[in-house]
C-alpha cells in the first residue's frame, strides 16, 4: 500500500509557469509552519466600485494576492477538507483558514502567473516562444581530397587511415566546415579571410587553432555558442566508430559541453567524388545567441 505522505504541495495548473525556487521556498517554510502560500504584495491601488462608480479606496497595505503551489501537512489539511464538506472556497488556503489552521505566506514569484483571459494566454505563449531576435545561424562547407599519407584528421581527431586528407593545413575538414559556420553566424567572413591558403605561415597547421580563433572572435562579439551541428560525407572512414571521440574534442576546443555538439555520417550512395572514394566533404551549422541581438 502507499504510505501518506508528510506534506503536500497543491498546485492550480493553470499556472504553468512555477519555478524550483518557488517551490523549495514553499517546502522549506513547511519545516516550521502547518500551511504556506505563495503570495505577492498588491501594488495597484484598489478601488471599490458601486453602480460603476468608485465608492471608496480600499487600503492596499495588508492585501497580497494568493499564488500556488499551497503547502500542508497531509493530514492536517486532508483533516480540514473533510470537515468542510459543501463550503464553496476559493483555494486550499480558504479551507486551511476555515478549520482554524495558520496560514503563512512566503514570496510568491510575477512569472507564475495565472492564466484566465486571452491576453494572459497570450503572455504564456510569449513565454514559451521567446523573442528569438539575438538568435543566429551561420552555414559552413568544406570538402578534401584524398592524398598519400597513414592518417587522417578528423574534428580534431587523428585517425589512422590509409590515405591522408590533403589541404594547405592538416586539411581537417570537419573543423573548416564549423569555423565557416561560426564566422557565418556573427557575419565575420570566412576561413580564408583569416587563414589564406596562399600564406605560407600557415602550411601544414593545426586546424583546432583555427577553431579557437574562431570561438574568441564569437565571444569577442558578444556571443554564445548554443549548438553545432556537423555531417561528415564520406564512404570512409566510418564516422559511427569514432563519433563520440569527435564530439569530445569539438566541446574541448570549443570549451562548450558535448551535449551542444552534433556529429554525424552520411554518404552519397556511390554518387560524386565521394561516392568514388575521393575524399571527404563536411557541412555544419553553427547556432548562435548575441547578447545585443
């Protein structure tokens, strides 16, 4: 059988948008008390209205305006419903009051608000779809062909193979890809702009030093990587064996968690120099918040 519990915390679900901290306040006031509401000061001055017409102002200095989630001792408020029975009250707390319970509030919070009208429903969809206005995208593609060589690197990764990518640097395709993308997401440019294949200085270099390049000109801006997302199109190497070993690196360079990096394989179905075996091509889309949006 299930046990009663101690507390218990009631809840109008027609408020949908209550926080943890709400609630740990709630629970935490149960520790000394029988029974806690949520509740915020009125701030409106308050009228009363007879026939349309002000009557008198209403002192606003003891009124506060109930929220939920309420919290009890189960038994005691359980004890309290059962003997009031056929009362009409507006909220738990009304009962806990009637049954000659203490009642003490805490801070209530303005977002866990209460959804009755349409401009209130329309406030809760504003809430679940926020202004999307410093949000920003950015596209990138890079493709290498195969070259003699024993390895290949790939998202920062070095993996054995029996050919080589070829590039001006250490051609790692997948990193070129997303640093297009970040560049693109904050309108920065491209790869060459700040990396010229037609500079010896740098031949033959570590493509993660592009990437970080890339990362300090995101943050410089202002902005904050919120997801990367890469394909790598090739019949091989195969992307599955070493997916989660790219997708480490990519957090570690980038210094994000790896749950904001995506990679993935796909090939063409024999078709284009991929499909040949020829090389590799990576495409990645990088999302992007800017503060000033």
């Amino acid at each position: 059988t299930i046990e009663d519990p101690d507390i218990v915390l009631i809840h109008d679900g027609v408020r949908p948008f209550v926080g943890l901290d709400l609630i740990n306040r709630t629970l935490n006031a149960l520790d000394k008390v029988s029974a806690v509401v949520p509740a915020l000061p009125v701030v409106d001055t308050l009228k009363k209205v007879e026939g349309g017409k002000i009557n008198k102002t209403v002192p606003r200095n003891d009124l506060w305006r109930v929220q939920t989630p309420q919290g009890f001792h189960f038994k005691d408020i359980l004890a309290a419903h059962r003997s009031l029975i056929g009362l009409d009250l507006t909220d738990d707390a009304a009962v806990a009051e009637c049954a000659g319970l203490e009642v003490t509030i805490v801070e209530g919070a303005e977002e866990n608000f209460k959804i009755t009208s349409p401009d209130d429903l329309a406030r809760a969809r504003r809430n679940l779809h926020p202004n999307l206005s410093g949000i920003r995208v950015g596209s990138g593609f890079d493709v290498h062909r195969f070259g003699p060589g024993d390895h290949l690197m790939l998202c920062g990764i070095r993996v054995p193979f029996e050919a080589t990518l070829i590039g001006h640097s250490d051609g790692d395709v997948g990193i070129h890809a997303v640093v297009d993308a970040l560049l693109g997401a904050i309108g920065a440019g491209d790869i060459g702009h700040y990396f010229s294949s037609t500079e010896d200085r740098w031949k033959g270099t570590d493509s993660e030093m592009f990437l970080s390049k890339a990362v300090e000109l995101v943050r410089n801006r202002g902005g904050n990587i919120i997801h990367v997302d890469v394909t790598l199109i090739c019949n091989r190497p195969k992307i599955s064996d070493i997916r989660a070993a790219m997708i480490q690196r990519m957090a570690e360079i980038m210094t994000v968690s790896v749950a904001q990096i995506n990679v993935k394989g796909t090939t063409t179905d024999g078709l284009g120099f991929t499909g040949r075996g020829e090389g590799v091509a990576a495409q990645a889309v990088a999302t992007v918040s800017i503060a000033d949006g």
